[in-house]
C-alpha cells in the first residue's frame, strides 16, 4: 500500500490531507510508521525496524500495526489500486 503523494507530515505528527481537507495528529511511534510507509517500506521491514528499537514482540507488534493500518485505510490516506 502507498499513502496518498498529497499528505503533509510534519514533524511533530500533524498530518493533512490535502483532498480531504482533514487533519490528524500522531503520537510519536505513528508517526515514525507513517514515515516508514512514506519511504516505502514493506509491513516485514516495518516490523523488524520497530521490534529493534522498541521492547515489542511480533504478536504485539502485528495487533497494532495492522489496526492502525486499518485506520489509515478508514481515514482514506492510502492510494487507490
């Protein structure tokens, strides 16, 4: 999955969608994700930079990971197929 080219990320985790017009706020490991998913990094490079800087197990990791996925789709911030 790609998030969408017209999303402004800034650094302190406020996110805008320019088609929209919304806006979200991010703590700081969402945001550190979204900025892995911006570089293009795959769910499997994702888990493996998070599990090795964060005290996390890959169940866990899987459980939130893929719920906050699930909420950037719910929000629409990923690019149509």
């Amino acid at each position: 999955m790609e998030l969408k080219k017209n999303l402004a990320i800034s650094d302190t985790g406020f996110v805008f969608d320019a088609n929209s017009g919304e806006s979200y706020s991010l703590n700081p490991i969402g945001l550190e994700i979204l900025n892995y998913l911006k570089q293009g990094l795959k769910d499997d490079e994702i888990r493996e930079k998070i599990m090795e800087k964060y005290d996390v197990d890959a169940s866990t990791f899987d459980l939130v990971y893929f719920d906050f996925i699930r909420t950037l789709q719910q929000f629409d911030l990923f690019e149509k197929s």
